[in-house]
C-alpha cells in the first residue's frame, strides 16, 4: 500500500514537473504563439495584429523581423492603430510614405531580448523612470505603476504593455495598446 502511494506521489511529481517545464507563451489575438517560432512567424497568427503585420511588410521589416535578434518588440494591437486619427494608416501604407512607416515601425524594436522584469529591475535602479533607445532611434520612457510597464513616447502619448514576455526565438514582444509615435 505504501508502495503504490509512493508510486503515485513520484508520479504526480514527475506529471508536474513536465506539465511546468510545458509552460506555454501567453495566447496573442486567439493564436497560440511559439518560442521555437521567430517573431513573424507568430505574428502573422495574431487576429490583434494584421494592421502591424501589414505595416512591416509595407515597410520590408519582414526579413529583419525573421532575422537572428535578438530583438524586443512592443507591438501595438489594431485597435492602437485605429485609434490614429483618421485616414493615418492608410496614408502610412502608401510606398511614398515608407521611411516614415518604417521610421514608426523600428520605434517600436529594441535590439536586445528584453523580458518584463528585466524592463522593471532598470526602471527601479533608474528611480523609477528607464530610457529606451529603439533601434528607429526614438527613446520610450518605461515606468512601472502596480506591476505594469508603461512606455512613454516622444510626443508624451503613453502606452501600457497589456501582454508581457511573448517569447520568441529571436527575442521577446510586448503587446502594447497604443502606437508609439516618434518625433516628426
């Protein structure tokens, strides 16, 4: 009898361990989202996200997006982009506009692999405010506020990360609620 209970406690504790070694990214627009995947491959699955993807193919960020990284992306939701004003992403995805889409886009990558609690211990060792330089070389403000980053853009629009530490193979994405605007 004691043997079959020890059975089922070494059992259970393996079942748990592999269960935690499972753990999976948080689901992003109703797509499971892949580690093994780069930051494209599981962006193009996210219904929260066609307006981005639309836009770095429009600007030709897909092969960077593909590429090594590492890189961390804050990336804003459709609702973010329709929340320009109107007419703004359409102007934006015009070939005539491409530097200024890509120059918007590349504010939003950060060319390190950067995990939320990475993003919070600077902000803390900062007093309370860290800046981030983009590889668009825009800066964001981070500041934390109850456990959730927000990110503050050159023109003083704030962003919050509502979806942390989206791991990818070649880095991280944070989903933002709003697009991130550099300086014009």
């Amino acid at each position: 009898m004691i043997k079959s209970v020890l059975r089922g406690f070494a059992l259970a504790t393996a079942m748990s361990a592999v269960a935690f070694a499972a753990a999976k990214n948080p689901t992003v627009g109703g797509a499971a989202m892949f580690d093994s995947k780069n930051i494209i491959e599981n962006a193009v699955n996210s219904k929260d996200h066609t307006t981005l993807v639309a836009a770095v193919k429009a600007a030709g960020l897909v092969g960077t997006l593909e590429g090594k990284g590492p890189f961390t992306v804050f990336a804003p939701t459709n609702e973010a982009f329709a929340a320009l004003p109107k007419g703004t992403v359409d102007t934006l995805l015009k070939p005539e506009n491409k530097a200024t889409l890509t120059k918007v886009l590349t504010c939003h990558v950060v060319a390190a692999d950067a995990m939320a609690n990475t993003v919070a211990k600077m902000i803390k060792d900062d007093g309370g405010e860290h800046d981030i330089k983009t590889v668009g070389g825009c800066v964001l403000k981070a500041k934390e506020n109850m456990g959730k980053i927000t990110l503050t853009d050159e023109n003083g629009g704030v962003s919050h990360v509502t979806i942390a530490d989206v791991k990818q193979s070649n880095g991280v994405i944070h989903v933002v609620d709003k697009v991130l605007l550099p300086k014009m």
